[in-house]
C-alpha cells in the first residue's frame, strides 16, 4: 500500500483546480458565442418583420381630421376624397375602410387594392391646401418602428429651425443645411455629445477634487461648531440645584477619602 502525502493532495487538488478553470473558461465561451449568434439571429428575424409590416402597409393611407359619422363609411370616405382632391375612386379601389379609435374624430385607415391607387391619392393630396379650414391630412401608414423615427425627425426638424436653419424631412432622412441625416446619423451625433459632455464633467478631475475636499473640510467644521454648541447649551441649562448635589457629592469624597 502506497503512502500519500500532503503533498501529493496538494498536487492533485492544484491540477484538478486548472483542469476546472480551463473547463469553465470553455464553456463561458461557447455561451458567448452562442448568445452573439443569437443576437444576430433575432436582427436578422426583425428586419425581416419590418419589411413585411412596411410591404403589408404599403398601399394604405391614414386621413386625420376627417369627422364621418355615415354608417357606410367606405362610400363615405371615398365620396369625401373625390370631392377634395378631384378624382374617380370606386368601393373596388379598396379592400378596407375603418376607424382606428371609437372617438367620433378618430384618423381613418383606407387600404387600396393596389400601390398604384395609393400613389394616385399622394399625387394629388397637396389640393388639400385649398380646404385649410377643414385641417384634413394625409399620411402613409407607417409601422412602429418608422413611427418613431418620424419623431425622432420631427424633433430635430423643429430644433434646426428654432436656429434658424434650413431643414426638411425626405422619407427616412433630413437635410440640414444641405446635409442629409439618417435617424442612426442622428443617434450617434447624440451619443458623441452626451460621451464629451460626461469627459467635461469627470468627478476624477483636479477641480473636482479640489471642490471635494473643500466641502468635506466645511462639513467637518461643520459638525465640530455644532458638537461644541450642544455642550455650552447643556451647560446652561442644568439648573443651580443639580449643581449643589454634584458640588456635595464632591464634598463627601473628600471628607471620607481623607479619613480613610
């Protein structure tokens, strides 16, 4: 029978720990790997379903500010266009015809039968400028995702004009004296300003530090006037009779220590 030493548990507790590390280093990186493949994975799939949500929305409109309260709202809408905008649309231009809210003045979504038909209403949708009193407008029906990179255009729309810069909004992108943004172009110049914004403000700067120290010392100085105050009011406050019993206490000390 072999003897093992210390040593040797030492040793092998020493190898089986690597062996463990090397295990765990392995499997941590697979699981890197696979959660960067997902990633890209679940990009792939929503761009696919942002370009089927836009082809499926393709031929539709949105009309703001159109009050119907006929109960045949297709013939209804279509009567409306016709007469605002000049043209000779049927029911079979259309598949569907409906409100997207219950409220009385609520936008109304048409969806035509072709990109064609839809086309023919946007080329001739500037005549609503003839009916400023009526506020009509028409849109395109835009998916979530273009939603809210119409605000984020809108947004930097109205701030380039309030600096009195000449800006429009073409599609997806705005022009900005003469330079044309795309929202990612938009987020990354926001990104770099909010990055030399915190760099200004580092808590690791000499002033800061400075600025720091200062506020601790006036705290300090602070605490001790405050500590220093608190004792002179006790003081004050202990009334003449607890003053004569400390005073024979004291007295009574004296007399038994010097008898003893």
């Amino acid at each position: 029978m072999t003897n093992v030493t210390l040593d040797d548990i030492k040793t092998l507790l020493k190898e089986q720990t690597v062996e463990l590390k090397n295990e765990i280093k392995t499997n941590v990186k697979h699981i890197h790997q696979n959660i960067e493949q997902t990633i890209k994975k679940l990009e792939i799939v929503e761009k696919q379903c942002i370009f089927l949500e836009r082809k499926i929305r393709r031929n539709d409109i949105i009309i703001f500010g159109l009050d119907l309260q006929d109960t045949n709202l297709p013939k209804a809408t279509l009567l409306k266009l016709n007469e605002l905008l000049g043209l000779k649309l049927k029911l079979n231009d259309i598949n569907n015809v409906y409100k997207l809210h219950k409220k009385p003045n609520s936008p109304i979504k048409v969806e035509f039968i072709s990109f064609l038909k839809k086309l023919e209403i946007y080329q001739n949708k500037e005549k609503l400028r003839n009916f400023k009193e009526l506020k009509i407008s028409i849109s395109n029906d835009l998916c979530h995702r273009d939603q809210e990179d119409q605000k984020i255009l809108r947004q930097h729309l109205e701030q380039a004009r309030e600096e009195n810069k000449t800006a429009r909004i073409r599609g997806n992108k705005i022009e900005i004296e003469g330079n044309w943004f795309t929202v990612e172009d938009l987020k990354e110049n926001e990104s770099d300003v909010k990055t030399d914004s915190a760099e200004d403000s580092d808590p690791d700067s000499e002033e800061a530090k400075i600025e720091e120290n200062t506020t601790s010392e006036t705290k300090q100085r602070t605490k001790k006037a405050e500590a220093t105050e608190v004792k002179k009011r006790k003081k004050s406050n202990s009334s003449p009779k607890e003053k004569r019993i400390t005073r024979k206490k004291k007295k009574k000390f004296m007399i038994n220590y010097c008898h003893n």
